[in-house]
C-alpha cells in the first residue's frame, strides 16, 4: 500500500491537493473533517455540539486519529490521508508514509477561508487567528504535538503562488512518480 499524509492549517490547500492527488492517481481519499462529521452524527450531536465536546476531551481526538489509522490500514491500494494531525499520527504509529505538509502565508489562507464561507476578510483573519490557536493549545494539550514542528514532514511546499496541479507534481517526485519528472 501507498500512503500519503497531507497536513496544513486552514484555507492552505489541503482539500484541493488531496482531491487532485486522490483523483490522479486513483486512490482513496479520507478526510478527518468528514470522518469527524461521521462520529459526530455516531454520538447523536451535531457538529457545533461535538466540536465543543472534543475542546473539552481528549477521548474525541484520539478516537479520530484511530479511525483515521484504521481506514488507512484497512484500505488495500493507495490512500491519501487529509488532516492538520495525519502526519503526526502516521509518524508515531509507524507507518509507511511520504508525510506532505502544505503552507501558505495567513494572507493567502484568510483569502482563501473569507471566499469560502462567505465572511468578509477582517471577520475571516479574526476567525482564522482564533481557530488556530484553539487548535495550537488543544494539539499540546491532548497530543503533546507543536503543530509549529514541521520536522516530521518529508516534504514541505507552499501553496501561496502554485495551483493544485504544481503541488500535485511535487508530491508525485516525492513518491517518486516517473511520470512527474519530465
């Protein structure tokens, strides 16, 4: 099995490259947001209500890493796994994996984040800036995980200026993918 991990913070890319990737090389795709829906409707709560649930326990996150780790294991062909922890997860639980963190610089995330859920950029900066450090102290506190290290990572590339296709082929050579090196 072929598995890659994409990791970023919020309005970096990640959805769109996992996608792209998924679609091209004919591989599953899994998404811990929609995974994290999918326990969510489990639990009998709504999203909001589960979301505030997992702030306040550590059991929530960690039973979304490990269904994120068991669908990738289960999953026979290739499998892209989406999520700002997957590379982490993949790293500690030993996993065969080209780790891929995507960054972009918050300007180009809020733009990104303002265009997608309709927020206007001051209230989509303000919204990004909190979610991030709600997320930075729960990854400490839960994980023991600075989502700042991106040591782990096997390859790092910035979406700032790249569409998805660019990004697509740098993951491809890091797979090592003779069809991306021309």
């Amino acid at each position: 099995m072929r598995l890659v991990t994409i990791s970023g913070l919020p309005g970096s890319g990640t959805s769109t490259l996992c996608k792209t990737l998924a679609s091209a090389m004919g591989w599953t795709h899994f998404d811990t947001g929609q995974v994290f829906r999918q326990l969510a409707v489990e639990a009998g709560a709504t999203l909001q209500e589960y979301g505030y649930s997992a702030e306040a326990d550590p059991d929530i996150d960690r039973q979304l890493d490990a269904r994120m780790i068991e669908l990738a294991r289960q999953e026979t062909g290739g499998c892209v796994l989406e999520g700002r922890l997957m590379g982490w997860m993949a790293y500690r639980n030993h996993m065969s994996a080209t780790k891929v963190w995507v960054k972009a610089e918050i300007e180009t995330r809020v733009q990104r984040v303002s265009g997608r859920d309709g927020q206007s950029p001051e209230e989509a900066m303000a919204a990004t800036r909190d979610r991030e450090e709600s997320e930075r102290q729960r990854y400490a506190q839960h994980h023991d995980i600075d989502i700042g290290d991106l040591s782990i990572y096997d390859l790092v590339v910035a979406s700032d200026e790249m569409g998805a296709e660019q990004l697509q082929t740098q993951v491809l050579t890091a797979l090592g993918d003779p069809e991306s090196n021309p």
